[in-house]
C-alpha cells in the first residue's frame, strides 16, 4: 500500500511538473532503468548460488502439494518437445 501511495503522489507531482506526456515517458523508463540497474547485483547472486541437495530434493517432491508442479516439469527433457501424459504415474513426474 506504501508503494501504492507513493506512486500516487510521485505521478501527480510529475504531471504538475513536466505534463502529461513526459510523465508517461519517465515512468515508462523508470522500470526498465530499474531491471539493467539490478541486473548485475541479480547474476552475482545466481552465479553465488549453490546447488540444493539431492536427497533433499528428492524428499520434496514426495510432498503431494508439489504434485502440480511436478507434473509441469519432466526430469530431463528440459521443456521441449511434447510431453505423454499417459507414461506418468498419478503424482506426475516427481513419483520416484
């Protein structure tokens, strides 16, 4: 609601200043300024990142609330090319 409230203020404050017009290109470039700024910060973190433990991981996919995703993601083929729904058990692709 703070940010809500915020943008409020900040978008009226730009129309009073600049018009209409150009607070639409400034806020328009406000995002995008915001994810190449993030960027690097965001890729340290990933490259920084280890890999969970597959015992681990195991364990989680035996929970039935991650069933959904499961059935989503297929282990090794990566998100390509069409999936047989037929070859699967009832807990999706998690089932070990």
């Amino acid at each position: 609601m703070f940010a809500l409230a915020v943008g409020s203020v900040t978008a009226s404050g730009l129309i009073g200043a600049f018009g209409i017009r150009a607070a639409l290109v400034v806020t328009g470039t406000f995002v995008p300024a915001v994810v190449l700024l993030g960027r690097p910060p965001l890729l340290a973190i990933d490259r920084a990142a280890k890999a969970p433990d597959a015992v681990a991981l195991t364990l989680l996919r035996r929970l039935p609330i991650f069933a959904p995703l499961c059935r989503r993601v297929s282990p090794g083929r990566g998100g390509s090319g069409p999936v047989d729904e037929s070859s699967r058990s009832d807990r999706g692709a998690c089932a070990s």
